[in-house]
C-alpha cells in the first residue's frame, strides 16, 4: 500500500508534475512492498534522466518536421462540423495554414461561451444571455412596410417578441438609429415612436427621391438592434451538464461585458483577437491549443512540444507573428538565409544599401558558404591534441 | 590537423565607379566576342584577361589554365548614366524627401529630433520614411520650394512643375537625378538608414558598368561546331553596341532628339540586363523568342542561384534505382546490386597496419564478377593527390608502390555503412543509415518493416543511396542515423517502424486463439531467429507426440523478463471487460515474457502502436529492439505461409439471405428518403435552428442513407467472420477497414463533393436520366450496388465525379503542405537546446528557458509523458496498472 512517507517522498521528488500525479495514481490502490516501491521510483529517476533533452539538438528543425510532415495526410476539407452540426468551423490543412500565418481574421471565427453557475443550468436562462450576443436585425422584431405615399418606413414592433427577448421600444428606437448613423454611415432621415400603435416610423430627409427611402428601408430591415454585431448566430447547446453557448463570428471584448458570461473559460478561435484582448501569453496557449485540436481532430498525435516551440517562436517579441515571409522568416538578421527563402533579389539590393552584414550563424548561410552548421554534432568545439 | 578555416562575415555593400575600374582588367569596348579563327577580340567581351573556358588557353591576368582561373571582371565606359532597376524605389524617395537644390533632408533639425526619437533606432534599417516629410514645402535649409516628383515605372522620373495654374510634367534625366543624389549629405544619408561610407545612392546611377569574367558566362559549342554564347553575354554586346553608337551620335553632335532615344534604349538593355522581369518593360528576348535568363533570373527562384546551387547541392558517390522488397533482410540492412557495389567507392588511407589488405584489394582491381568476389578497388590516390584509375595491367605496379600515405578507394562490401533516402524528404527518418549487404539484380532491397519511416512502397518507387567518405561522417551515421537509432519518431515518442500489412496478418494468425504446433512446425517457424533451445512442450499428445502452443511459439521471440499488460486492436471496448476470458482473444498479457493470453496485432507490433515494441525499446533498448522487429517480421511471414492467406472475388459472397435483407434495408432507406421529401415538399419540414428546410432535408437525406449503408455493412459482416481474409485483415489492423468491406460486399454508399450530396451537373439536375428537381437518393449519387455487383451507368458517373473530387484534393494538398513546410523550417531551423537547457537561436536569443517547460526529449519520452511510469510499476508489479 502506498504509506503516507511514500507520498511525501512522491510528492517532494523532483519530477515534473505530470510524473508525480501518475506515480500516485497508478500506484495508490495497488498492493506492493517496500522493496518494490524503491525499485519503482529508482526505474523512474534512471527513466527521467535518459529523457532528459540533449544539448545542441535541433529542436527547430525538429519540431517543424514534426508539424509538417502530417500535413500531407490531413483532409482538405473546409467545412466540417465539429460537434455542433449547426456551425461550420475550418479544419484540416486550411485551419493548420490559417494559424501559422497568422491571419488576423479566421475564415470561420467562432466562440464557446460559458455561462456563470446561476444561468448556466437552465435552459431558458442561458437563452437570455444569447439574446444580448446574437445579433438581432431589426426585422425580426417586427414587420418592416415601405410606405410609398407618405414617404415613410413603417416598423410594426411584434410585442410578444420585445417581451421574449426582454428589450423595450425606447431601447430599440435609441440603439437602431445610433447605429444606422454611426455603423451604417447614413444620416439622412429622422425617427419617430409611436407607442401606443407600437410602431416606429422612420422618414428620409430628402422627400423628393425614392431611391432615398428604399435605401433607408434597406438600413432599417437590417440594423443590428440586439446583441454583439459580430456574431451572427448563436447555439445553445447542452454539454457535461451545462448549457454552452456556440456562435458563429467572434468578438471577445464585447462578450465578455455581457452580464452573464463565464470570463473564464469563454473562448474564440480568433487568436489575433485574443493576443489584443488577452494579451501575448493567451495567445501563445491559444496557437497551442488551436493547433493541437486541429492536428488532433485529423487523427495525428504530435508532441506538444513541437506546436509550444512553435507557438514561443511566433509570439517572441510580444505579438503574434507569422510563420514566413512576412514574420519569423522575413525579419531574420541573417541576409543570406532571407535570400535563401524567398524575394531573393530585393533582399539582397536592400542589404548592400543599409551595409548590413552577415554573421555566418545560422544554419543556411553556412550551408551556403560551405562550412559545418552551428547545430548538434556540428557546433561541438573539441579539438583532440595529437600525441607529439 | 589544424582547425578548418571559417569564414566569419559577409558585408554588403554598393559598388563605387571607382572600385568597378580598379578592379576591372580590361575596358570593353567591341560588341564583338571571337574573330574568324575563333580566337577572342582583345578588349572584346570574350577578352583573354577575363578568363579563360577554353582548354589549353592560359588567362592573361593571372596566366593560369581554364580549371585553375577563377575569371575577372572587366568594365564598359557608359556614355551617359542609367538608373540601376532595383533603386528606383530607393530612389524615388531620397528625390521626395531631400531638397532639390541643396540635397538636405527636408526635415528642420528639430524634427528630425522628433522623428527619431520616435522611431526604434535599436532596429536600425528604415528610420524615415516619406511619410515623416510633408507634401508641397520649402526646403527648411536654403528655402527652395519643392516640386512633385512622379516616377513612372520602370525607371522614370519627372518633376511636376506648376505654370500658371497649369501642371506639366519634366522629365528627369539619370545625369540630374544623379547629380542631386550627389548633394544628399553624409549625416542626411544615416537618418534614411543608409551608411554612405560603402554605400553612397549616386553609385545606384550607373556610369561604368562592370562585366563579368566568361567564367560565369561561358560559351557553348554545339554539336555543328558552332558557338551558342550565354543569356548574359547576349545582353552585354546589346549594351555595348548601343554604348557606341550613343557615343558616336553624342561626338558628332546629334540632335537632342536622337540623343534622348538613344539614351533611353540604353536604359532599356541595361535595366534587362540586371533583371529581365520588370513591370512596365518588355523582356529582352532570344532569337528563338525565349524570354533572356538575366542576372536576376539567375538568382531568383526554385532553381536559382540561391535555392538551386547554394543551399541545395549535388554530390558525388550516390546511386539510385528501384526498390523492392526482402523479408529476409534485417531491418538496418539495405540489399545493393553488385553492380552498384562495384562502381561506388569507400577511401581507405594506407597504413603500416593494413597495407598488406590494401595490396590485396589493389590487386583486385575494378574487376568483381560474382557476389562471392571480394571486393576490389577502383583507384588509388597518391600523397601528391594524384589519382590513378586501376584496371589492366597496371594492378601489380601499383599494389608494389602502396605504402602509408597512399589512400585507396575500395569498393563497398558487406557491412559498409550508407545513407539511404526517399524523397520527398519530410522528416529525418527519410534518411537513415543501413549496413550493405550486396546482392545480385538490379534494385536496392529492404525489409517492409522499414517503409513507414519513408513513406515508400513497392509501385515502382526509386531511392538515393550516399557513401560516406571520412571517418566522422560513418560514425555519425552509425551513431546517430542507423535504422535502429530511429524507431522512435521525435513526432509522438511512438515506433515508426514496426510490422505492416502481411506482418500483421500473420502474427494474428500465429497468435489467435489457442493452436499446437508439432515439433517440426515449431522449428520451420523459427527456422530464421536465433533461437538456440526450445522450451519444455507445453502439452504432450496421447501419443507422445510434444506439442507447443501458438503463445509458446511467439514467446520465444520475447525477452524474459518483459511484463505487460494491453488491450489488442481487436478489441471492442466492452462494457465489463473480461479480461483474460475474452471471446475476441484481445486482452494482451504478457508475464516474464510469456505471452499468456491475447491476440498479438497491430496495437502490439505495428508501426506507428507497437506497445510491445515500445516497451521493449524502453527497458532493453534500441538493439534489442532491432532485432525483435527482425525477428517478428521473419516469424510472421513464415506462419502466414503455415494457412497461406489469400484474397479473392468469391471472398465477397454473401448467401441469398443477406443479399435480401441488404436489399430490404436499401429499400426501407429510399422509402424514408422519399418521405422526407414528400414532407419537406408539402411545406411541413421543420427547419433545424439556423438552416433553411432545404439545408435540413439534405442533411437528413445525408443521414438516413449514410446509415442504410452502415447497415448493410453490419448484414455483411454478420456473414463473414474471421475466416474471411479482408476481416481478418480489418480486425487485427493489417490493411483496409470494415468500410471497405461494406463497399465491396455490401453498398458503395453517397458519393460526394465538399461533404455534401452531388447537385452539379445540367439545369436542376445531375444527369439526363433524372427528372428536373429529382432529389430522389439515386438522383443525387447514391450508390446502391457494391464494387463486387457493379455499378449502373449512372452510378459510374457518379462514382467518378466523387473520385474526382479525391485527386484534386491530393494535388492541392500536397503543394500546400510542402509551402508550409518550407516555411516552417526557415522560421525554425536555428533553434537548439543550449547547455544550460534553453532553447536559443544561434544568434543567441532565448526562446524557451526550460525546453518544452520540462526538458524532456519528445523522442525519448513516452507518447508525450517525460515517464512511462504506467510501464515500469507493471513490469515490477506484474499486474495491469
């Protein structure tokens, strides 16, 4: 049985955490002896020790052979529908390509919402907290009439919905107007409420035109009038015991103001997003993690390791920088291994007008002059004496 | 021996007129290059002082032999300066943002202040920018008022001059660009990051251009005997042809007209000169009408300088031909033809130790005509560095003159370490190292067991063998890129190399259930390991005939004390597993090496799963390893040969029975597809939240048949059992799935493009055979016949458009990943774990300070876990964790 000295001794080695945690798990209903515990932990020390990496190891190359090289067995396959049949997310090799460069847009953003522990139980209250996210046009509140005679557009507001989505006539008149001004860039008309008919009438300024009030009339069916302009489709969905929130569109900064969101572990798969709302580190953990869960939906089992080198390398100077011309690779001090990678010439022109020169310390601008590379056996500096 | 030379640094920097002069040998003046007899003008472009390509010939310069002269540069006199293509971006901005009369930076000392502070100057490079200068000012310094400059590509500029609220625009010519490029100060130069000690920007207005030594533009000499003279040297005589009658024309004083054409013509040749791809320029073409392969061109791109010649290059002592198979191969050999063997050499230097061998071998000479020949030699090299060929009757002199000192190249033999390679080249394991073993036919051989790591098959594929030729290089390769050294992948911390296809299949025909073998059968499977001793019979007949069981047999190959415990890929995930009494044999228990019960498959000796193989790799090490898979390989293929396993159209049969439940299932799924039509058609179909009711049916379409054709594969399974070889395959993991099955048997299923139903084709619907709006099953693709029925026409169409589909995928994805690759290895590939456990650039910076945050090899751990303490405490405790 595994005595309490035995768990100090466990828990106070100098493990990694991971390997402290399966110690106790796999050894703590077992029946063994004091002898066979020793034998266990010396395996585990001489184990840990031959693991250990070995220095001048061409971690880099490594690591993105590693990511490379399967993907040539990942799908093509755009859309795919990951859990939720409802939205469709990129995977595959587009998605991989998408987080290595580092695009400031997926081409499918979407978020996990958490919801906090008093609307996350229930159905209903969770669809309370989609109302504020989801984008609403103002044509579902109501039905839109263009009235040709009096040059007006009229919004029949449906009652029943101000009641379910829980907004109120004044809100919608302030918000439709603000952001038929300030989003839609058009200033021309005028708003009027009518409570008592619950109807909001809207009349260009300019009464002469047509086209004027059908442009009008085009705004007003489709100004956002509830919710976060950026998610166009909310899901909620019952998962673990608790109702999440899917969206199709991102925007962390306005989700996480809506009363009602777990902070915590909401999520997008925007990492731009993240690396400006969260900061570099978020992003870093959230390259990590997009890349593993897109390497890992296609059945391929990579190291973390790798996609944390790779994920350290883009994040290193405190934003999210892309593997390639216009990152990683396009900023290297070395003008020969820029040369080497792409726009060759310009590279060159540029480096003999700013006199830079080339240290020679990278891998292939030695290559190119024909010298031994600075990596593993290469970068080992022992000259053995001869015997005279 | 001394430490190699290392070149330390590279600076960049421009060429000044005057160092193109002083470096020039000659002053090109004739377009000419040879003269009636074949010999060079002097001060022609061919001129003896550059160079020399012809043998026999000696440079005037240097007075060494065509192979010896690296070549020298002459230069051209131009007529009037021209603009270098590559600047005019450089400078179309030092003309917007410097005065036109004084050259000063159009920034007063204080904001030139304020810009640079502003601006990280750490970084260096670009500190301003146009946009720090406003438009439309006067010259803070001498008070000139600016003008617009325009440029016009590809190498025009001109000033917009404002008369009388009219515009017009003044041309400018290189002479004045270049002359206010000359007014810029020092100081001002610095703040646009330019370092006008080696670079100053009037030196981008060419006024002497230097001519590259025939070296690098050789000629060529055809079959007729004519001369083909290079892109470059093409180039060269346009521009001094045009130089000369631009000088001519300028001497007799022709008319400005004429000069400014003649001017600009010569602008022209050489802007192709330098690059022959500008916007806004007609390339300069050949006579044939091929585009010139100019300066530029032979930089850029896949197969330019750069990519082409420097970082990728060719080499000696390598061969290539076809693979093929050898079971009978260890996996760290590699089978070479003899004639490969005879014609690849290895150095061997001379010493008081083996000089007597080395006769032998010199003896030899290049002749081996048999596998049993030993090996021979092809040449000698003396301490003068001459080399001298063996063959004839100059054996015996040689082999008299050996003595330390002397270096002789050996032909390969068995034994001899190489580098074997498949391209593409994707991660390290498409190369590693193997030990030769010569052998007759043509092609190079090797154990399946190692095609995963390559990626290789047997399809006709071709692979790259490499000699290593100093000492260091074959104790890397032993060290670090033997076979055995690389059956962990870096990638997962897994095997890549292990059992395939018929590996599998037999060693779960081996291992299944429970079978005896006779005494006899037990050494014809184990005729190839190197067992010496059988042990005791595990059962003895009525008879007394001994008898080993099947476990028994494939123990044997197991080291003793290995311990473990593992679920086979046969196996289910039952509720309440069984354990040792499960009906499927998948419950894997092996104790001191005895294989107690289970099934041995893909999961235990597979590439890629191989739990055994890694729990061996582990305790016992690579070695042993080795030679487990060797001796897996051998022994499954010899049981596979016991029941023989073959694969055949009659396996497919399925009895009257299945063939009408299949058919009953197919049926019942049209009829619900057709009703869900009918109901989506009358209006009644509820939408799925955020879909349109067309999207909903189709996707409940898409259901519905997907589980039609489950089904169907489940009826057909129901029939064949283990007996059938593509079960037997699918179960234990050899090759193919259930769904292949299904297919073949039972139903091809929905054909597809982009995931969904086919809807392409003629107006409103797929094929002429359907009625418009059909959105009926067969309709829109689905496949109700299996490959062993055959298809409809229809269904054939259909098929291939989905097949198609596939192909295009490959084409693209396979482009793609390889640019990402590429670019994935540029950004990383100077990273290294420093000594003190950081991983760094090789310029220094720190990346991670704890490699992966807990410094564990991702090769050496176990699936990712820094210790496989699951597999240890089993192995001490004997019990399944």
């Amino acid at each position: 049985m595994l005595t309490d000295a035995m768990r100090d001794r466990i828990e106070s080695s100098d493990f990694p955490p991971l390997t402290r945690q399966q110690l106790l798990d796999s050894l703590g209903d077992k029946e063994f002896s004091e002898e066979q515990f020793e034998e266990i932990l010396e395996a585990v020390q001489n184990e840990f020790e031959e693991t250990r990496i070995e220095p001048l190891e061409a971690v880099g190359v490594i690591a993105a052979q590693s990511i490379g090289e399967p993907g040539t067995q990942m799908t093509m396959r755009t859309f795919h529908y990951a859990g939720v049949a409802e939205i469709n997310v990129t995977l595959g090799l587009p998605r991989l390509i998408e987080i290595m460069d580092a695009r400031k847009e997926p081409s499918t953003p979407t978020m996990t919402i958490y919801l906090s522990s008093e609307f996350n139980e229930d159905r209903d209250r969770a669809r309370m907290v989609s109302w504020q996210i989801e984008a609403a046009p103002l044509h579902e509140f109501g039905d839109i009439t263009t009235d040709m005679e009096n040059m007006q557009v009229l919004v029949a507001v449906n009652q029943a919905v101000l009641a379910k989505r829980k907004i109120s006539m004044e809100m919608i008149v302030e918000t439709a107007q603000k952001k038929i001004r300030d989003r839609r860039h058009y200033r021309d008309f005028e708003v009027e409420a009518d409570p008592e008919n619950h109807v909001i009438i809207f009349t260009p300024k300019d009464q002469e035109k047509y086209q004027n009030l059908f442009q009008l009339a085009e705004h007003v069916r489709n100004v956002i009038v509830q919710g976060i302009d950026d998610i166009e489709r909310v899901v909620v969905r019952k998962e673990s015991g608790e109702y999440i929130l899917y969206t199709e569109g991102s925007n962390l900064k306005d989700v996480f103001e809506v009363p009602g969101v777990d902070t915590v572990r909401t999520r997008t798969n925007n990492i731009s997003e993240i690396a400006q709302v969260l900061g570099i580190e978020a992003a870093r953990n959230a390259i990590m993690a997009e890349a593993l869960a897109t390497l890992g939906e296609q059945g391929i089992k990579v190291d973390v390791r790798h996609i944390m080198l790779v994920a350290d390398m883009m994040c290193m100077d405190g934003e999210v920088k892309q593997i390639g011309r216009h990152g990683i690779a396009g900023e290297k001090e070395s003008v020969l291994s820029r040369a080497a990678f792409e726009v060759t010439v310009n590279h060159l022109l540029d480096a003999a007008v700013a006199n830079e020169i080339d240290e020679l310390n990278g891998v292939t601008e030695n290559v190119i002059v024909g010298q031994p590379i600075q990596l593993g056996t290469g970068d080992v500096k022992l000259v053995a004496k001869s015997r005279t | 021996m001394p430490s190699p030379k290392r070149i330390g640094k590279i600076t960049f920097g421009l060429l000044s007129p005057k160092e193109i002069r002083t470096m020039s040998v000659r002053k090109i003046i004739w377009a000419d290059t040879y003269d009636d007899d074949g010999f060079p003008y002097p001060q022609g472009l061919m001129d003896l002082a550059l160079g020399v390509i012809d043998p026999g010939l000696r440079c005037k310069t240097c007075d060494q032999k065509a192979a010896d002269c690296p070549g020298h540069f002459g230069h051209i006199e131009l007529a009037k300066p021209v603009i270098h293509v590559g600047y005019t971006r450089l400078i179309r901005k030092l003309l917007r943002v410097t005065c036109r009369s004084c050259g000063r930076l159009l920034l007063s000392p204080d904001e030139i202040q304020k810009v640079s502070l502003t601006a990280d100057d750490e970084l260096g490079g670009e500190v301003l920018t146009e946009k720090d200068i406003k438009k439309e000012r006067a010259c803070p310094h001498c008070g000139e008022l600016q003008l617009k400059v325009n440029f016009e590509k590809p190498t025009t500029f001109s000033e917009v001059l404002l008369e009388e609220g009219r515009k017009s625009e003044h041309k400018l010519t290189p002479a004045d660009i270049r002359a206010r490029l000359e007014r810029i100060p020092p100081s001002d130069l610095r703040l646009l990051g330019i370092n006008p000690d080696v670079a100053r920007p009037e030196w981008t207005v060419l006024t002497v251009l230097p001519v590259p030594p025939v070296t690098m533009r050789p000629s060529i000499i055809l079959e007729n005997g004519q001369r083909s003279e290079d892109d470059l040297t093409h180039k060269l005589v346009d521009i001094i042809r045009i130089n000369q009658r631009f000088k001519e024309n300028q001497d007799a004083g022709a008319p400005q007209l004429i000069i400014e054409d003649l001017w600009e013509l010569l602008q022209y040749h050489v802007t192709t000169y330098l690059d022959n791809e500008v916007a806004g320029c007609p390339p300069a073409r050949h006579r044939s009408g091929r585009p010139l392969k100019t300066l530029s061109q032979r930089l850029k791109g896949k197969d330019g300088r750069f990519r082409g010649s420097l970082s990728g290059k060719r080499v000696n002592f390598s061969a290539r031909t076809v693979i093929s198979p050898n079971p009978n191969l260890s996996v760290t050999e590699v089978g070479v033809p003899l004639s490969i063997a005879v014609e690849m050499t290895v150095p061997v230097r001379v010493t008081t130790h083996n000089l007597e061998e080395m006769r032998e071998f010199v003896l030899r000479g290049p002749e081996r005509r048999t596998l049993r020949d030993p090996c021979g030699a092809n040449y000698v090299i003396r301490p003068d560095k001459r080399r001298l060929r063996l063959g004839g009757d100059n054996l015996e002199t040689i082999a008299e003159q050996l003595e330390p000192g002397y270096t002789v190249e050996r032909q390969l033999r068995d034994g001899d370490i190489v580098l074997f390679n498949r391209q593409p080249s994707l991660h390290r394991m498409s190369i590693m190292a193997h030990r030769i073993k010569v052998m007759d036919g043509k092609t190079f051989r090797l154990n399946p067991a190692v095609c995963p790591p390559y990626n290789a098959d047997f399809d006709g594929d071709e692979m790259n063998l490499h000699v290593p030729q100093t000492e260091e290089a074959r104790a890397e390769a032993a060290i670090l890129i033997a076979v055995q050294e690389n059956i962990l992948s870096p990638r997962f911390g897994g095997p890549i190399i292990g059992g395939i296809h018929d590996h599998i299949s037999g060693i779960f025909m081996l291992t299944h259930d429970l079978r005896w073998f006779t005494k006899s059968e037990v050494l014809y499977l184990l005729k190839y390991g190197e067992i010496d001793h059988l042990p005791e019979p595990g059962r003895i007949d009525e008879d007394g005939t001994p008898r080993w069981s099947n476990k028994q047999v494939f123990s044997m190959i197991l080291p003793s004390d290995l311990n473990m415990v593992f679920r086979a890929s046969s196996c289910v995930n039952c509720d309440e597993c069984r354990h040792v009494d499960c009906e499927r044999d998948a419950y894997v228990r092996i104790v001191d090496g005895q294989l107690v019960s289970g099934t041995v498959d893909k999961k235990a000796i597979g590439a890629f799963d191989g739990a055994i193989l890694n729990r061996i790799i582990r305790r016992f090490g690579m070695d042993r390893a080795s030679r487990f898979i060797d001796d897996v390989t051998k022994l499954s293929i010899r049981a596979i040969m016991i029941d023989g396993f073959s694969f055949g159209i009659d396996d497919e049969d399925l009895s009257r029975t299945e063939h009408g439940q299949i058919e009953e299932e197919l049926a019942r799924a049209k009829d619900d597809v057709e009703r869900r039509i009918r109901i989506f058609e009358e209006g009644q179909l509820e939408p799925m939240p955020g879909r349109t009711p067309e999207e909903t049916l189709e996707m409940q379409i898409m259901q519905v048949l997907g589980k039609a054709r489950d089904r169907t594969g489940e009826i057909a399974g129901r029939h064949l059992g283990l007996g059938n070889s593509a079960v037997l395959m699918a179960v234990s993991g050899a090759r193919g799935s259930m769904l292949n099955l299904t297919q073949m048997a039972g139903c091809i299923g929905q054909q597809s493009v982009r995931g969904e139903r086919i809807m392409r084709g003629y107006e409103e619907r797929t094929l002429p055979h359907y009625r418009r709006r059909d959105r009926g099953a067969d309709a829109h693709g689905f496949i109700l016949h299996s490959y062993k029925e055959g298809l409809s026409p229809t269904e054939f169409f259909f098929h291939a458009i989905g097949g198609r589909e596939g192909l295009v995928d490959t084409a693209v994805r396979t482009s793609q990943s390889g640019y990402l690759q590429r670019r994935l290895i540029n950004a990383l590939q100077d990273l290294k774990v420093a000594y003190d456990g950081t991983v760094r650039t090789t310029m220094g910076r720190i990346i991670q300070y704890h490699y992966g945050e807990d410094g564990t090899d991702p090769m050496k751990g176990s699936f990712g876990d820094p210790v496989d303490v699951k597999g240890i405490v089993e192995s001490v405790l004997k019990e399944e964790v």
